[in-house]
C-alpha cells in the first residue's frame, strides 16, 4: 500500500505537468506563427512617454514564461487545476483573433549595452514586436496565481508580489504598452469567470464556454475536455456507453435509462416502436437501458 501510494503521489504531478505541457506550449507555438505570419499590415503603435526603458527587466519578463508552465502544476485539487487549464484556453481564445483581425507591432529602442544586453538580444531575435495589443503574456501567471492561491492560500502575497514584478516588466521592455496588458488581464478575468462555478459543481460539472469559444473551436474543445479528464484523474465511476439515434454517442456515469435527449420529459423510458419489415430484410429488436431483461424488454416485429 505505501509502495502503491508513493507511485500515486508521483505520477499525479506528472499527469498535471503533461496536462499543462500540452496546453502551453502548443498556444506558444500559434502565437509565434502569428507573430511571423505577418497575415497583414500591422498598425504601428506608440509607447507612452511615462513609461521608461529598462531592459533589465527581461530576466522577470522570460520568468513569465515559467510561471505560465509550471506554477498550475503545484494545484492539488483535481477540479480546481482542470478549471485552470480550461480558464487557460478561454482566455487565449478570446486574445488570438485580434492578432489576426488587427495586427499591431510596436518599434524597440536600440539594442542597449549591458550585463543584461544577451537576454534582451535573445529576446528579440525570438520574439518580434508584434501581437502587442491584446497582451497575452500576463494571462498564464494571471489565470494560474489565482488558482494556485486558491489552492495555497498562505502563496496569496508572494503571488501577489510576483504579478506585480511580472506585468511591470512587460511594459518596462517594451514589449506590451500599460493598456494591452490590462486589456489581457481583463481576458484572464474573463476566462476565470467562465470556469469560476465548474468546481462549485462538483467534479461532474462541465465547463462554462463562452460563444465566442464555442464557435472558434468547438470540436477540438470537446476532445480537449476528454483529455484533461483522463490526466486530471476525473474518471467517471461505472463508465458505460449509450446510444442515441443517429449514430451519437454519450460518455454517462451516471445514467440509469437510455433518454431522449431533445424532450423536456429526459430520463423517461424511450415508447415502444414496431419497426416497419421489409421484403428479404431481418426482423431487428431494440433493447431499451437500464430494463430488467431482455424478455421483458425486447420488442419482436410481426411475422
């Protein structure tokens, strides 16, 4: 039993690591496509005047990045840290239009001269001046502060201090002006509050998707859904498949009947139906769910 609980403990963390692997890294790489892609004239923006110039900042800047990667790994509560990835892909869903629809850059001052001049260089032979307005940068420390202080209460402040340090060098490399990286942290809170009741719920609750969501991707949403349940160990307790006509099928654990599922009266037994036979074709028998038996439910044509 100890042996058996030492693997747990381990491979939970691990399941939660490739969870948040396979929803960071693939958002990076569409925002590095768009930012390259240059899918058309980008509108040129200013700096504001206030804000100074210190690219010793980059270090906190990139320091972002880990934080987005690793920070949702250490939320222990299973629907808590599925609420987070989903928060995660609500917000970025909301941002990554505009990039394409409204295409911004913002022009860098010279490459400065310094201890800290081969990060800044690094990071602008990575990463051009464009997708500036809105700022994703901050949605992954917003998103995931929030549900690892939930998780952690006693990390409040440190995180707290971290956001703080992070969101100001965004700006302070000039990577993102103050607006763009308020309006990004208004995606995050955006894509917080559509998740925010999922753990109310309960495990079996299904996320809240914005439309907006629902019509960028629905398809691959619902198989994203079905994999962070299998590495967020949201397993149902008697899985079973159901059928419904025609040809839809529903993952249920709880379902007792089969139920027609576009009637106000769900969960009552389907009506009995003679099927129509015809010439040089076999009679077929339906069996309705969650029935005593096959004798007592089974429905044999005529003849």
């Amino acid at each position: 039993m100890e042996s058996g609980g030492i693997l747990q403990s381990i491979s939970r963390p691990l399941r939660r690591f490739v969870a948040i692997s396979l929803t960071v890294w693939p958002i990076l790489g569409l925002y590095l496509v768009i930012a390259h892609g240059r899918f058309a004239s980008p509108t040129e923006l200013v700096m504001p005047s206030w804000v100074p110039f210190w690219p010793a900042f980059t270090l906190p800047y990139l320091g972002m990045l880990l934080v987005t990667w690793l920070l949702p790994v250490s939320i222990g509560d299973a629907g808590r840290f599925r609420a987070c990835l989903w928060a995660l892909v609500c917000a970025y869903l909301l941002v990554m239009p505009w990039w394409i629809l409204t295409p911004t850059t913002l022009p860098r001052p010279p490459l400065p001269e310094g201890w800290w001049a081969d990060s800044y260089r690094w990071l602008t032979a990575c990463d051009p001046p464009n997708n500036v307005t809105p700022c994703a940068h901050g949605i992954g420390p917003v998103v995931g502060a929030w549900f690892a202080a939930r998780d952690h209460p006693k990390w409040l402040w440190p995180l707290a201090g971290m956001l703080v340090l992070g969101l100001s060098s965004i700006a302070l490399v000039w990577q993102h002006r103050p607006f763009d990286i308020l309006l990004g942290t208004a995606a995050a809170a955006i894509g917080i509050g559509q998740v925010r009741e999922q753990h109310a719920r309960g495990p079996r609750g299904g996320p809240r998707l914005g439309i907006g969501a629902l019509l960028l991707a629905p398809a691959g949403l619902v198989r994203y859904q079905l994999l962070l349940d299998e590495l967020a160990d949201r397993r149902p307790e008697h899985p079973y498949l159901v059928g419904h006509p025609p040809g839809l099928v529903v993952h249920c654990s709880d379902c007792s009947t089969t139920t027609a599922p576009t009637k106000p009266r769900a969960g009552v037994k389907l009506p009995r139906r003679q099927p129509q036979a015809s010439p040089g074709v076999p009679a077929t028998r339906t069996i309705v769910a969650g029935a005593s038996g096959a004798s007592d439910t089974s429905m044999r044509s005529s003849g």
